[in-house]
C-alpha cells in the first residue's frame, strides 16, 4: 500500500512534469495558429506573448 504523503508527492510530481512537457508544446501551437496577444498602451509586456500557457496549468 502506498502511504498518503507517497501519493501527495507523485501526484505533485505527474502534475509538474505533465505542465512542464505540455506547456511548450501549447505555446508552439498558438504562436502557429496565431493565439499572440500583442503589446499596446495598456500593456506590461513589450513583446508578443502566446495566449494558452494557462491551459497547461490546468
């Protein structure tokens, strides 16, 4: 039987190791489909930033 602090950390560990994997992927994805936020005015950054990063996270 795995103890429950055992399965908190591989949960943990599945779950950064998925985001880590997928979200180059889904950032690749976006900048060629065109998914960019461009920089304005109102804006912090000052370079284009592709817009699904979050999904990955989830």
């Amino acid at each position: 039987m795995i103890s429950s602090e055992l399965r908190y950390v591989l949960v943990f560990l599945a779950a950064l190791f998925g985001s880590l994997f997928i979200i180059p992927k889904l950032i690749g994805i976006a900048t060629r489909i065109g998914l960019i936020d461009h920089p304005n005015a109102r804006k912090v950054h000052t370079t284009p930033r592709p817009l699904v990063g979050g999904i990955g996270m989830t």
